[in-house]
C-alpha cells in the first residue's frame, strides 16, 4: 500500500489513506480482519487525458477477511465510488464492488463484480479529506458478474492501469510481480472447495466459478 502510494503520486496522482485497521472479526473462527479506506484526488479520466477539467475523484474501501495460522484469504469486498471531481457536490458516475467469499452461497459466482452504490461513514470520510456531499446515485439491477479475483492488490493495479500513464504504471507492475499479494494467489486465496481446489487457474471458464 505504501509502494502504491508513493508511486501513485510520483505519476502525480493524489492518495489520502486512512490508517489500516486490523482487528479479529466477531464470530468464533480465528480470523483476522484488514479495512483500509483511499481517497484519490482528481484522477484523469483515462491514462491518456490531459483536460484540467477532465477528473474524477474515486473512493475505495477494501476489506479482507484472513485466517490467522495460513494467512488464507477467506473473504474480501473492494469497494470502488467515481464521482465527478470538478462540482460542488459529488456526482457519482459509477458504483462498484468485487466480492469473493469461501464457501458463497447459492447461485453466487466465486468471484464477481456488482454495480451498485456504497455508503461511507462520515468518520470515514473525514479520515481521508473528502468534504464534499455525495449525491444520491440510483442503484443498477444487481446483476453478478463473474470475474477473476480482484481484491484491494488487483483494484489498485488496475486503477493506476486506467488513470495514470503508461510508463508509470509499467513501473508499478514490474513492483507489484515481487510481491507475494499479486504472485502467490494461488496460495493466498482459499481454494479448498470446489471447483477451485481441482482446476487449473490459468484456464478460468464462467461456468467453473460458481459452486
């Protein structure tokens, strides 16, 4: 996260983070539980833009659910709010969210995207100096989109993808192949039920993501 936020500002993005909150979550399994909450100030549009007037303010809230002897990823949701950054108010043009949990339910992909709007707390807020109201933005029809795992390391890689240059973002992806969050999923990620602990990762069929 560190990394991210330094080289994210190097390509002259604006990062505000909240302190990383870790903490054992309330049921009786020996998990532990990490919220990190990002506020990055007027992106470009695109890696490509160049218009002044051409921003978006993005909210993330990424929370991961691990188990504390494997470190085993057992759930996780990111979070992800684009508001138009040049008004008064903030104008939500997109809400969106990647959820992958161990042993989902029924007729739920495994991993999947949803649209959909997110609320944050106003402490939450205020923690990465956002003052700007949010406007009420209408939810899509909830539909599941099946996906391969984004969780908190694959949403900031690909939000430094779609919004800052090229040559920066090369230089944050050559980082991101030595760490063990982005090259040692396999592991990470808890793949003991089916159809996850039998199949080849590098060949995901939709099908194959639900269980």
């Amino acid at each position: 996260m560190d990394e991210f936020i330094r080289q994210a500002r190097a390509a002259g993005g604006t990062v505000h983070a909240s302190s990383t909150m870790l903490a054992p979550t309330k049921d009786d399994e020996p998990h532990t539980e990490v919220v990190g909450f990002f506020y990055l100030k007027e992106w470009p549009y695109s890696s490509g833009s160049k218009k002044a007037s051409k921003k978006l303010d993005i909210l993330i809230r990424s929370t991961e659910i691990y188990e504390k002897d494997t470190l085993r990823l057992v759930k996780s949701t990111v979070q992800i709010m684009y508001f138009n950054a040049h008004t008064e108010e903030a104008v939500p043009t997109l809400g969106l969210h990647y959820d992958y949990e161990y042993k989902i339910g029924a007729a739920h992909p495994i991993f999947h995207a949803q649209l959909g709007s997110s609320s944050f707390s106003v402490q939450e807020l205020a923690d990465v100096k956002f003052d700007r109201v949010i406007q009420e933005w209408k939810d899509l029809v909830r539909v599941r989109i099946p996906t391969v795992h984004v969780g908190f390391p694959a949403a900031i890689l690909s939000l430094f993808a779609d919004h800052l240059p090229h040559d920066n973002f090369a230089t944050f992806l050559s980082f991101a192949k030595t760490q063990h969050l982005f090259n040692d999923a396999k592991a990470r990620i808890d793949c003991r039920s089916a159809p996850l602990n039998t199949l080849d990762s590098t060949c995901f069929q939709a099908h194959r993501l639900y269980s």
